[in-house]
C-alpha cells in the first residue's frame, strides 16, 4: 500500500482554510447537480486541486454509477500530477465494496497526498473507515471545511441512517392571517389557490426531492390533490408514492415512519391537511417545514398549523420574498444529528 508517512511536502503544499473553503464550496455546487437522483446515495462532489489550479471535477449522477472521487480523478489529464495534488470531497469517501469499488482506495492507488473531506459519512458501512483507511495509507486528511454547509447538503441522507425514519418536510400555504382555506363541509367547492406560478414550481421542485407524498384523509376527500411533478423534472421520469394519513394513524406515527424506513423510504412530504401538519409538529415529527405566505386575509377558514418556536442551535431560518409571497423555511441545524 502507498505510504507517503515519510514524505516532505513541498513548500506552500498546503492551501490557506480559505482556499480549502473555497474549493469545498466548489464540490458543493458540483454535489447538488445530482439533487433528486441518486437515490439511496448522498449528492457527492469532488475538486483535485495542483499548484493552486483545479485539474479535476466531478460529482455523483446516480446510484450504482462512479461515485465523485473516481469522476474527478478521471477527469485529470495528466495522470502524473495527482501525487502533487489534494483532493477535495464534500462526503468522506467510501471504504466498502458496494456497487462500485472503495474510493479510499483508489486515493491510496493514485498516490494523491493530501484528501480534505467536508464531513464525516453516518452510513455505517463507511462511519470513519473512509477517513482511517487514508490515514493508515499515510494520506493527509483534513476534515470538517464547510462542514454545516455539507450536512445540510445531505441532511435527508444523515436523516434516515441516524434516526432509521424518513427526512420529514412539512409543506403548507396560508394567508397573511394564517388560514389555509376557506371552510368547506364537502368538494362541491374547489379548494383556496395560495400559490402562484413561482411559488407552485417550488413546491414541484420539493416534491421531486420526495419519495413519499402525504395527506390527511379529509384533504384527500375534499381536495382530491394529485400530488404528481409537474412544474419540475421528475427524477428518473418517475412519479413519487403517495400516502392517505388516517386519523387513527397520527397516534402510531412513530412506529409507521419507522415502517417506511424498512421500506427503504428515505424523503417524505407532509402536504396536509392542518389537523394532521399539527400532528407532525406537536410529536416533534419533523426536519424541515416549508411555509408559503400568500399577500392576502382570508378573516376566517380553516387555521394553518402553528409554528414550533425556533430554538437557538437547532433550527435554521430562512425566508426569500418573490411576487409579494412570503416563503419560509425552517431546518433544524445539521449539529443536531451529526452524531458520527
């Protein structure tokens, strides 16, 4: 096995933190290219970087293919400049035989280095042995630049590996007076639109990034929604599954979320009604809560679910205005499950 132990690196070999954040934030934006399509595996991207030049990209596009390390080291055409180079990796590299071979262990075989890592994998086939392998090998590993930014990147990935249940997005629209729709006994009426045009191809591009799409039996029944990608690209050209939540149910939460996660289930998108949004937020069933706010009052309806009050060191917020709609989100802070 390479062992570079003994090796004397050059003069300015290493880059400033700056410069690492700066390439790690390149593997980032290279990572989200394979947003919604490389189920079950995280969005991966990798930068090699020579003498304060890159000479090699790449980034996961779908499962079973080449993970980012291999698509980067490919990339380089002068083969011979990898032992001079570090690697940049927004996930630790892989040290298991999956579908593809350990990464870590072409690192090793191509003699690169110095590997710097955005944040450690909970997956437990890797979990730190990615990390360990490359420093047995004698390879420099740095870890932990942009490290937030990472784990957000993959938050539903480390969701379903740490608490074995699906990454939990509520998603609801309300009026500027917080009520979701009119009150309506019966179908016969069509249901409050909220959305507009953006905003509706936001919420499609959510559903893509969903494997399992939600409603309460009462918003089945009167807004019959069809709950299909239609304003975004579907992955793999393939629609999500859909779930009607009895009320029954919403008692047995836990144990049905845990039965998803059995099912290989790993996104699900809470889109209603309020009784069963509630029920979500009241057991702390949740990661992520999207809210739309549209530029009008209602004065009475159905009341929107309340919010859980943002807690410091647990949530993340983040709210962007477009056409006078008011779009909020809520993340809960990637420290509150980076338990690896």
């Amino acid at each position: 096995m390479f062992s570079n132990k003994q090796r004397k690196f050059p003069e300015n070999f290493f880059p400033s933190e700056a410069d690492d954040r700066l390439y790690m934030q390149r593997c980032l934006r290279l990572a989200a290219g394979g947003e919604g399509l490389t189920y079950p595996n995280p969005m991966v991207g990798s930068v090699i970087v020579h003498a304060g030049r890159i000479i090699g990209e790449g980034w996961h596009h779908r499962a079973g293919q080449p993970h980012a390390e291999p698509n980067a080291i490919r990339s380089v055409k002068d083969q011979s400049l990898l032992k001079e180079s570090t690697l940049y990796v927004s996930l630790e590299p892989c040290a298991h035989h999956g579908k593809t071979p350990p990464c870590a262990d072409l690192i090793l075989e191509k003699q690169i280095p110095r590997v710097v890592v955005g944040c450690a994998d909970p997956f437990p086939a890797v979990s730190g042995q990615g990390i360990a392998r490359l420093r047995e090998g004698g390879t420099e590993v740095t870890v932990g630049v942009e490290e937030e930014a990472c784990l957000l990147l993959n938050r539903r990935f480390f969701t379903v590996h740490l608490a074995q249940r699906p990454h939990i997005t509520l998603k609801w629209a309300q009026t500027l007076d917080a009520f979701i729709d009119r009150s309506r006994d019966d179908d016969s009426e069509p249901p409050l639109l909220l959305s507009d045009a953006l905003t509706a191809t936001l919420c499609h591009r959510l559903r893509a990034c969903s494997q399992l799409i939600a409603v309460g039996r009462r918003t089945q029944e009167l807004d019959h929604p069809q709950l299909n990608i239609r304003h975004w690209p579907a992955p793999h050209g393939q629609q999500p599954a859909k779930a009607v939540i009895s009320h029954r149910l919403t008692d047995q939460l836990p144990e049905w979320l845990h039965s998803l996660y059995e099912k290989g289930i790993q996104t699900l998108l809470v889109e209603g009604g309020s009784r069963l949004l509630q029920s979500f937020i009241d057991q702390d069933l949740w990661d992520e809560i999207q809210v739309e706010t549209a530029p009008f009052k209602l004065k009475s309806g159905h009341p929107a679910p309340l919010l859980p009050t943002p807690a410091d060191g647990h949530l993340s917020q983040k709210t962007v205005t477009a056409d006078g709609h008011l779009m909020t989100t809520l993340i809960r802070r990637p420290e509150k499950f980076a338990r690896v």
